[in-house]
C-alpha cells in the first residue's frame, strides 16, 4: 500500500511516500518568500502548493494511480477527539473559514482531498490527531475564571503518535497506559495520556505552561495586565511576547534550542545556561504538575521533539523527574511517520475512521 503524507509549513510543503511503513522518499519543497508574498491568504496558496506536489511526483515518476491513500496535517479546525479522520466537505468548510485561524496546517486536508480526487478510484484523503484535539477531563478545563477557560492546543501528532509507538515496543495497548508525554520544540506541550485520551495538557500555543524556544509559557498575570496597559506596546505586540518572541529568543536573542546548548555548555555563556537550566527546571515542574492528577500511578515518562536529541535536556529533566515514573527518550518530531501510521493502520481496522 503506498501512502502518500502531506505537511504544509509556512514556507515548504513537506511530503512523503511510503509502501506501508517503509519510506520511499521524504522530501520539503520549498517556496521562497517572494513567491508566497504574491498570496493574500494561506488558503489562497492552494492551486500553487498542489501544482508543486503533482510536478514532483510526475517528475520522479509516481504515477497517481498507485496512490492507495493520502493524509494531510489536521489545521486548526473545531476542537475534536484524537483519531484519524476521513476528509469531508464539513472539514473543506471549515478550513476555508478557519474557526481557530490561519495557519498553513489548514491546507493539508485540502490538499490531501484534491490529490485524491485526482488519483480517482475512491482513493481516501485522511488527517490525523490535528493540534485541536480536545480530550480534556471536565476538571481540567478549568482556570481561575469562567470567562478564561483552559484550551487544548497542543502537539497531539507526535504526542500521540510516540505513545502508540511506546506501546507497541512493550507489547501492550496505549489505551491501558498512563503516560506523560513531553513534546520539546518550537513550542513545548506536556500532556497526560491516561487510556488512550489526553485528559490534562497545557496550551502550547498561546502561553501556558514551560518557556520554550520562542514561547513564554505561563506569566506572571497581574504584571502582564499592567504591561498590556502600560501604554508601552500595542496588543499584537505583546501577543508575539507570549508566542514568536517569548522564551529562550527573548533573553538571548536566538529561538536555536542547538546554538543555546553550544553556547551555555561549550562556550561558557553564563546567560545561556541560567536560561537553558531555567527552561528545564520549568519542564520538569510541568511534569510534576500532571501525577498528582492519576494519584502519581504513571507507567512512563517519553520526551520527544527535536529538542530530545539533546542528552543534556533529556538528561536533567530524567533526574528531576524519574521518582515519578521511567523516562524514555523518543528524539525528532516525525510528523510524516506519525500521518503515515494513522493512514496505515486506520486503514488495516486498527484505528477508527472517524468523521468530523
């Protein structure tokens, strides 16, 4: 069964082709500035992205027809259980009008419907577990005012995608498992994975939880609220304070989690280290937040992301960390292996196909 997995960033378009779970090719085209700046709008970069797809695989002789399935990233679509969905015109709709925003997700399952539609043969267009996923227990929706409930917004992908792969690897069924799962990136979500739902996470979005490379996590609310009405900055300002310019990038000037670490521990940049230490120390009071929750009953801790091939992150963290349960690192974010599997066994009656 060949698979065809489509992940579309701001600027490339990752995709891969696998025959069940074997890669043949994974590969990012890339679209230079200029030629995204003539879009008024990511949903408007549709015919161009699609056109770029179709080039490549005629020119390293793909034939559509041998397409038996495409999946798309999920974008930012109405909050929605974890799983794989088939692509339908309800989701078309709402990604045209995005209810949660733009962002360049929001063309993956366009893409993978209009690539099907191509192959012909009712060749199924799918995503699976988009950052919307939403599967937080009823207690945990709550802040401390109902105008400010909690958000699921998170790296529910790779999150889920690792716990699954955990599973298989100790011969049991991530729905009888109570993990915690930390994704280190860009951004960085902490979540608690109890039977197969992820009942407790922070928003990894839009400030919660751990600083990360350019986000600033949770804040100190009052002192934002006097900043917010200093006069000092406008509110597009502030909202790049807590995602694109919050974080490591703020105090050090770089979002680089590989330059940090080669300047705290091999240039003896003091700074780096407090700060890299610093986002640790927050990680692993994320991760000590979440047990009390399942009364500290947590079979394993995995940490995942790019940042995971750090043995020093993964390390500190472990040693703050594995009185509650083991750790185990799972590096890189493989998002074209985790869209791949969802397709695969989704379409092997493994996993469910859900409709949105």
């Amino acid at each position: 069964m060949k698979i065809l997995s489509i992940n579309p960033g701001s600027t490339s378009t990752k995709i891969a082709l696998y025959e069940d779970l074997d890669p043949v090719f994974v590969q990012t085209l890339r679209h230079p500035a200029e030629e995204i700046a003539n879009y008024n709008s990511i949903i408007d970069q549709f015919a161009f992205r699609k056109e770029i797809i179709i080039k490549f695989l005629q020119e390293n002789n793909i034939e559509l027809s041998s397409l038996g399935a495409i999946v798309g990233r999920g974008g930012l679509l109405r909050p929605i259980p974890g799983g794989v969905y088939r692509v339908n015109e309800k989701m078309i709709a709402d990604l045209r009008n995005p209810p949660m925003g733009e962002h360049a997700s929001n063309l993956g399952a366009i893409l993978a419907n209009e690539i099907a539609k191509a192959v012909g043969n009712n060749t199924p267009a799918f995503i699976a577990d988009p950052v919307v996923v939403d599967e937080l227990c009823d207690l945990a929706r709550y802040s401390g005012h109902p105008e400010l409930p909690r958000v699921s917004i998170f790296h529910a992908l790779n999150q889920k995608a690792t716990s699954r792969r955990y599973a298989r690897e100790n011969n049991t069924d991530y729905s009888k498992l109570t993990l915690i799962v930390v994704h280190l990136g860009g951004g960085i979500s902490v979540g608690l994975h109890k039977n197969g739902k992820v009942i407790d996470v922070n928003n990894a979005l839009n400030g919660s939880g751990p600083m990360s490379p350019e986000r600033s996590g949770s804040l100190p609310a009052a002192s934002l609220v006097n900043l917010c009405f200093s006069g000092k900055y406008q509110k597009g300002d502030i909202l790049k304070m807590i995602t694109g310019k919050g974080g490591c990038v703020a105090f050090l000037g770089t979002n680089d989690a590989y330059e940090i670490e080669v300047r705290a521990l091999e240039k003896n940049d003091a700074e780096a280290k407090k700060v890299l230490d610093a986002m640790i120390y927050q990680i692993a009071k994320e991760i000590g937040f979440l047990a009390p929750v399942v009364k500290g009953k947590v079979d394993a801790i995995l940490l995942t992301g790019g940042i995971a091939h750090s043995k020093y992150v993964c390390k500190e963290i472990a040693e703050m960390v594995e009185f509650i349960a083991p750790v185990h690192s799972y590096p890189g974010e493989g998002e074209m292996i985790a869209l791949t599997e969802a397709a695969y066994y989704a379409l092997k009656g493994e996993l469910e196909i859900l409709e949105y």
